[in-house]
C-alpha cells in the first residue's frame, strides 16, 4: 500500500465510490500479510516510502515466489535480491512484466511512477569490473524505486585519471554510492571531489589479506572524507535503498527552495 494508493483509496470513499465496507477490506492486509513462513510488510511504503523487498538468498523457491505474489498484489514496486537463476527463471514466467538482471542477482517489478521532481540522482561508482555484482545490485535497486541512475565503472585509484574524467557526472549526483574491494580507498577519493553523502560499500574482492571484505571494510570505515558512510560488506541493496531516501530529501529541498 503506497501513500498514493491509500489516499486514492480515501477519496473514493470520500466521493461515494467506494463504500467503506469496500475500503476496510482491502486495508484488511495492513500493516502486514501472514504467509505462514513470511509475514509481509505492507505498511512499510507508508512508513519509510519504500516497500518491503525480498531477500531470496536462504529462502525455498516457493517462499520467494509467495512473497513476490503478495508485494504484487498490494500494487508495489517489487524487487527480490540475492536471487538464483532457477527462481529467477520461474518469477519471469509468472510475473511476464518482471526484469531478471543477471549481473545483479535481482528480479525487479515496476508497477508505480514516483514523481520525477522527487527521484534524485544517484551516481553508482566501482573500482574495478570485479566489484560489477554488487555495484549493479545497487544500480538496479535505485533505479526500480525511482533515481535516476548514472553508472561510473572501472575507476580505481590505480588509475587515477580514469575517475577524474568522470567528475561532471559525479558533481551532478544527489548521494554517490562507491563500491571498492582490495584496500578500499575509492570512497575516501571520491568524498573529496564532491559534497554530497558518499556511501561507502567495501566488497568481498582481493587476495588473502583482503580477508573477505575486511579490509576495505576497515579501510572505509577510517575514511578522511567526512561525508563518507559506509555500509557491510557487499550489501549494494543496502547503500541504494539509503541513497533513494537521501536523493529524495535532496530533491524535496531543492523543490522548496532548499
């Protein structure tokens, strides 16, 4: 249930469209649905802006295609993250209008038109074509719930210029999410070119002494830049999802005369 949707639903009670017996069971959901295994947030839209979004990593086949059911029938933008190609395969089949993205391990279903003026823009940086996975984990959330996404690939700081020669693009973001493995000092560099919140995403890239992502999860963590926050290790859904709420208050100011 949308902001949006839940107002529609009031003004047609309000005109004599709708009777209220009508409205009350289709709010009956609210705030949440009990699948038995799953107890899905319906009200999380009118709370945060945002709907409830599917982790399929752990989950069965058919619990994940239960829940995207339910997102779906509420009217939300549904988005299933972490999934494999066989649950994948059988969401495209039942959901024709869904988007598997292979690279991002996501199955996405628009099914609202946020407001442009509230969109945001979000830059999606990453240091290396390694660290593609989770940056586009990142790219697909922002973009299904409404930024506007611009994708900077493959500028380390082992090639400084690279980066430097995407900087109007980067100037022109509302929140910049970076995603870096190895030692991590991506977001740190790109904290200094711009003045907007720079989410930090370490990555589970490198060689032993990478350990995993812990490295560049320290590395961010004791970032010089003071507008650099930073997020666990490989959780691109994460940064986007904060980067949408932080482009969309951005915007919100902006239209307000900031």
């Amino acid at each position: 249930m949308t902001p949006s949707a839940l107002l529609h639903l009031l003004s047609a009670v309000e005109r004599g469209e709708l009777s209220s017996a009508d409205a009350a069971q289709r709010l009956a959901r609210l705030p949440f649905e009990d699948l038995g295994d799953a107890r899905v947030d319906h009200h999380r839209s009118l709370r945060s802006g945002l709907p409830e979004v599917i982790f399929a990593q752990g989950k069965t086949r058919e619990q994940t295609l239960a829940i995207f059911q339910s997102l779906f029938s509420d009217g939300v933008d549904v988005l299933a993250t972490r999934v494999d190609t066989e649950t994948a395969g059988e969401l495209i089949v039942r959901f024709p209008r869904a988007v598997h993205h292979p690279a991002a391990r996501t199955v996405s279903l628009r099914q609202t038109q946020p407001p442009q003026a509230l969109a945001g823009s979000i830059a999606v940086v990453c240091a290396g074509t390694s660290d593609l996975p989770v940056a586009e984990e990142a790219a697909v959330t922002a973009e299904t719930f409404g930024a506007r996404v611009t994708r900077i690939y493959d500028v380390g700081v082992a090639g400084l210029h690279r980066l430097l020669a995407a900087r109007e693009s980067l100037l022109a973001a509302d929140v910049v999410v970076v995603c870096a493995g190895m030692e991590g000092a991506l977001p740190s560099v790109v904290g200094g070119l711009v003045g907007v919140p720079v989410i930090a995403v370490p990555t589970s890239v490198g060689y032993g002494g990478s350990f995993g992502g812990a490295t560049a999860l320290l590395g961010m963590l004791n970032s010089c830049s003071p507008n650099v926050v930073v997020v666990n290790i490989d959780n691109g859904f994460g940064a986007a999802y904060s980067a949408v709420l932080m482009a969309r208050g951005a915007q919100a100011r902006a239209g307000y005369g900031g």
